[in-house]
C-alpha cells in the first residue's frame, strides 16, 4: 500500500511562510524551465549533427571527386552509420523521457502558484488556460525530427552502396 505524501511530511516546508513558500516555487520552476531548454537544445544538437554528417558524407561519396570506397570500407562505413543512429535513437528516447517529466514537473509548479485558479491573476478567469495541462504531453515532434536524420543516413547509405549495385550503372 503506497503513502500518500502531504505538506506536513516536510518539516523544512512546513517552516516556511506563504511567501517563501512561493519564492520556492517560482526558483523551482526556473531551474525546470532551464533544464527544458537544455534537454531540446541537446536534442537539436544531435539531429543537425547527423544531418550534417550523413549530408555532407553523401555529398561528397556523390561529387565523384574521390575513388570509390572499397566493399570492406561500405561495409565499415555502413556499421558506423548503424552505430549512430542507434545511438542517436536510445538518446532521442532518454530526451524524451526527460523532457516529458520536467514538463510535468513545470505543470505541477504552475499549479502551486495559482497559475489555473480563476480569480487569482484575473477576474473570472484563470491566467492559464486548462488545456495548457496537457504540456506535458506536447513537444514530441523534437523527437519525430530524429527520423529525419534516420532518413539522411539512408540516402548517405544508397550513395555509398550505390556503385556495388549493377542497376546503378546501367546505360
């Protein structure tokens, strides 16, 4: 059977005041929203640096300034481009899990702060709209953009493989 916890389980909030109390909450919901913008600044990072990797290899495997890759090399080159992008996917999927429990963490400060309440910012109505309760649930389409640079690595795949393929060359 699991403890529900409540306020006067904490002997250092139940010390403090109501205006510490909210001090505390809004210092809490800063450090969330911060960790948000470093989790999707991570996220970023990592698709624009596959697609810059996959695009510019393909780029230069298609330029024909270069002798063709050995079949060994393909194959090398082709247990990389797996490599990352399995890499890519598992970290896609730990952001994921991070930026949807710092959501929730952000919504459950709002809520403290009386950000849903009617009547406490304005009259007759909430500061925040209820259907911002859901933002815990919304910022998946950073992790969709992952298959993006799933599919350049594909293209930079065809490019590499694309010599060793005897339709390829027909003319």
């Amino acid at each position: 059977m699991s403890q529900q916890s409540t306020a006067s389980d904490s002997k250092f909030a139940a010390t403090l005041n109501s205006n510490e109390k909210a001090e505390l909450i809004r210092d809490i919901y800063k450090k969330h929203s911060a960790e948000l913008l470093t989790i999707e600044e991570a996220q970023q990072k990592l698709i624009l640096l596959l697609l810059g990797v996959f695009g510019a290899g393909a780029s230069f495997l298609a330029s024909g300034k270069t002798p063709l890759p050995s079949a060994i090399a393909c194959f090398g080159l082709t247990l990389v481009t797996l490599g990352m992008i399995i890499v890519g996917w598992r970290y896609t999927k730990r952001r994921d899990q991070a930026r949807h429990s710092v959501r929730k963490l952000l919504i459950e400060c709002e809520k403290a702060l009386g950000l849903f309440d009617t009547d406490l910012y304005r009259p007759d109505l909430p500061l925040y709209h209820s259907e911002l309760k859901k933002y815990p649930q919304l910022g998946y389409w950073l992790s969709h953009t992952f298959w993006i640079a799933a599919l350049s690595a594909l293209g930079f795949l065809v490019v590499l493989w694309a010599p060793y393929i005897p339709q390829c060359h027909a003319s």
